[in-house]
C-alpha cells in the first residue's frame, strides 16, 4: 500500500524531521512511501481562472504536477504542516486549494483514501488543533478518512511543539507519542479499509 506525505515547511527542519520518522515507521511496516517537501519547490496561489473546470487540469505549471500525481496513486495521504499564524503553512493552503483541479477531472478521485495529520508548532499551544481541523476538514471535503490517534493526547492527530528548533523537537517525547498512536490507527485503517 503507498502513503504519500507532504512536508509543508518552506524550509528542511523540524516538519521535515518528524515526517521522515512517520514515514520511517511505515517503511519498516511494508508501505511503500513518498515524501513531498515543500522547500525549494515552485507552488504558486489558485488564480481561480476556472481553467480546470473547462480543461481538467490546472493551468499554472509548476511543481504541483508531482504532488496531484502522488495523491492521485496514493491509498493513504500524511499532511504534516508547521503552525503558521495559528493554522496551516501558507504551502499547504496552496496545495489545497490547487487540489480543485482534481475534482473538476472527478469528484470523487480521493474518496476513500485514509487521511492523518501532523501539526508542528513552535509553542506548546500555539494553533497545533486549528490546523488538524483545516487537515480534517480538507480530508472530509473529499471524502477521505480522517485518522485520530486516540483519546489521550492525540485526538485529532500528531501534535508537536518544537520550541523552533530543530534540537528542541527532538526532545518532545510526548509529541512522538502521539505520532505513533496516530500512526497506529492510520495502519489499521489502511489496512481495514483500503
Ligand atoms: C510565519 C510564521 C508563523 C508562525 N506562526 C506560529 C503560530 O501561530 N503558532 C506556533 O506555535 N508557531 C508558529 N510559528 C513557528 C513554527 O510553527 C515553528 O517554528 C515550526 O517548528 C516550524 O516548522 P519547520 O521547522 O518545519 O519550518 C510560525 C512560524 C512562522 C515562520
């Protein structure tokens, strides 16, 4: 089964290194995964020109066409966002929005896919529950199945405070368990549903 996994910082630091440690996890389970990181790459706004609607794909070039590729052939999808203003990155608000290309091709292209998420903020409580909803409310649009890692600690998914470092991240024991509790549930989901 393929996981694809966005790593929506602008830069390769902790989003980054927490993401590589799901998707190790997974690898040592057999899934086959793919990392997409959002440094260093082109991906611009939605112009909303409704070029899609008529055309079935988007009109702007740029690196998307990797991320509508991997979402399209993945059974589970990982959006792993820093906290930015109280919410997602400005990167993963693109891609989101860019994603409508793909439901002017079908609806229905990512129904049924098993969706997690992972918030990294830089304070303890600085948004990290605002931007799995902004994830789980993106899964629901398109029909994908929201993981949660459970009751304790990891409702709506991973959650880290980084303390904006990358040293500090390393030291949030608590956040890496609730990494793996979540990432617990999104194999049983994989492999129940898909
Ligand atoms: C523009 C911007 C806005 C931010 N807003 C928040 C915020 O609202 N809450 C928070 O906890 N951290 C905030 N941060 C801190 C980042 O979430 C934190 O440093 C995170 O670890 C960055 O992830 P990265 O190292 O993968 O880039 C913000 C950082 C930037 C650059």
């Amino acid at each position: 089964m393929k996981v694809f996994g966005i790593c929506a910082s602008p830069r390769i630091s902790t989003t980054n290194y927490v993401i590589k440690k799901a998707l190790e996890k997974l690898d040592d389970d057999s899934f086959e995964t793919t990392l997409f990181s959002c440094a260093g790459k082109n991906i611009r706004p939605c112009m909303h020109c409704d070029y899609c609607l008529e055309n079935k794909r988007c009109i702007i070039e740029d690196d998307m066409a990797d991320v509508y590729r991997n979402l399209q052939d993945a059974d589970g999808i990982i959006l792993a966002t820093p906290v930015q203003s109280g919410g997602i990155s400005s990167n993963l608000s693109a891609i989101m929005d860019r994603t409508r290309a793909l439901e002017a091709i079908d609806y229905n292209l990512l129904r049924g896919k098993i969706g997690m998420s992972i918030a990294v903020g830089g304070d303890r409580t600085g948004g990290q529950d605002f931007a799995h909803l902004k994830n789980i409310t993106y899964f629901m649009i398109h029909g994908i199945i929201p993981v949660s890692g459970g009751p304790f600690g990891s409702n709506l998914g991973a959650s880290f405070w980084s303390n904006d470092t990358l040293n500090d991240i390393k030291k949030d024991e608590y956040g890496m368990e609730s990494l793996n509790r979540t990432l617990v549930e999104f194999e049983k989901f994989l492999k129940k549903y898909i």
